[in-house]
C-alpha cells in the first residue's frame, strides 16, 4: 500500500435512483472524523427513506498518484 495522508473528511450523502445509477454528493469538510459521524447521524435520523450517509477519508498520496 502507498503511503498516504488522511487530510479530512467527506461527509457524502448518497442514494441509488430507480435506474439502479448510485448518485451522490459532498455536503462537507470535517478535519475530526467524530464531527463528521456525528453530523451524518443527524442527517439519516432527518432523512427520507432511501438516502444515506457516510464520512469518506479525504486521501493523500505522497507519491502524487490517486487510488484509481
């Protein structure tokens, strides 16, 4: 594995449309991953039924490469 950096974390609400497309979106930044938990927990209690949300690492390469 490369070395890498977390420098963050996205919080990113998603949801599958009725063509089976995952479809998604950034709502923020958080450098403390308890503060982004914490912030997606509250969105899925207020949340219609079918849409989620997760903290993905923001991910740094130190060698410039991406996870692709």
């Amino acid at each position: 594995m490369a070395d890498v950096i977390i420098g963050g974390f996205y919080l990113v609400m998603v949801f599958i449309s009725p063509e089976g497309n995952v479809m998604g979106e950034v709502l923020d930044h958080y450098n403390d991953p308890y503060q982004c938990v914490v912030n997606g927990q509250y969105e899925e209690e207020n949340a219609p039924f079918g849409v989620g949300y997760v903290c993905i690492e923001d991910v740094i390469y130190k060698d410039g490469k991406d996870a692709g």
